[in-house]
C-alpha cells in the first residue's frame, strides 16, 4: 500500500512535510517505521517470514512485526495498528516496552533507498503461536524460535543470508532485552 509518511530531517525530527511512502523510498528520504518483537516468558521470539511480494527482502525471515507510520499517526497507534494488521494481535499501549529507536539506510536500487528510522518495541506475548493470523499479504510465515538459536543465526551472522541485514548491532541489542526480560 503506498500510503503517505511524515519526512524526518536527518536527526529524526519531523521537517513538516509528507509523501508517498513509494516517493520516500525512490528520494531516500528519512521517515519513521515501527518494528514490535513479541517474545514469550520461557525465552523465544516470534519472527516473521516476509512476504514472497515484498519489494525488500522477500521470503528473509524478520522483525515479529513491522511497519510505516502513516503521516500524523502516532508512533504507539501505528505499533498497535501493525500488530494487528500483520499477526491478528489486540494489544494496548501498556503491552509495549520501548527501546527507542534505531536508523538504517540500506540502498536496494538507484532508485529505491530505504531510509527509515524504526521505532523499537518489545511485547511479551501471551497467547499460542497458532491464535496469531499472519497478513496474507504481507506474511509468509509465523515461527517462534529459542532465544539461543535466535542469537546464534543473527548475532553471529551464521546464517547471513536468512534474515533481514539489519546488522549485528541491532539484532544484539534486541537479544539483549528480551534475555533480560525472560
């Protein structure tokens, strides 16, 4: 859906303006996302497989949940707002633990630079991996998968080419904070 965003100057700060999310990524332009890890109390993280459609990263295995906050939208309404469009969750504002926020710029073409700020969330989840109802469109696969062997794919970069290239950096702090949690 090429729906519109609000544009972030390069500190991460509202410049006022909006666009296209497809002219966002055709420009590189800096705009905020929203990215929702939900774990479960005995140590395991939900990950995604993106969908085969998807313009970035198809079939890579991700972020639980993740999406664009729509211009205006608020950065908590947009994380409760993908979580139930992408996995069929209800969840409130209080289920959310945030962890700030993380910058990627990743360039996929001459013509498409993903600049996004995503907005990092933790959710513990509390109902069974087969309750969730992935996004036809936007999801391939919904798994739950131990924090160890979490660590081990992504920390380490072991297996490089199945997940997302968010960057060590990343994928630690996330490893981090759900251990702590669990």
């Amino acid at each position: 859906m090429d729906e519109h965003v609000d544009i972030l100057d390069e500190h991460g700060k509202p410049t006022g303006e909006s666009c296209l999310k497809s002219e966002a990524h055709r420009k590189g332009l800096l705009h905020p996302t929203v990215h929702i890890w939900l774990y479960t109390s005995d140590g395991r993280v939900l990950i995604q497989q993106r969908g085969k459609d998807k313009s970035t990263h198809p079939l890579l295995w991700d972020v639980s949940v993740a999406g664009h906050v729509s211009a205006g939208e608020e950065i908590v309404a947009a994380a409760i707002r993908e979580v139930a469009e992408e996995v069929g969750l209800t969840i409130s504002e209080s289920d959310l633990e945030p962890l700030g926020t993380f910058k990627a710029i990743h360039k996929i073409s001459e013509d498409f630079i993903d600049a996004e700020l995503h907005h990092i969330f933790l959710c513990q989840l509390s109902v069974p991996l087969n309750q969730l109802i992935k996004q036809e469109s936007e999801v391939e696969d919904l798994t739950l998968v131990p924090l160890f062997k979490f660590a081990e794919e992504t920390w380490g970069l072991a297996s490089v080419g199945k997940y997302v290239p968010h960057g060590p950096t990343y994928y630690k702090t996330i490893i981090k904070e759900i251990k702590s949690r669990t």
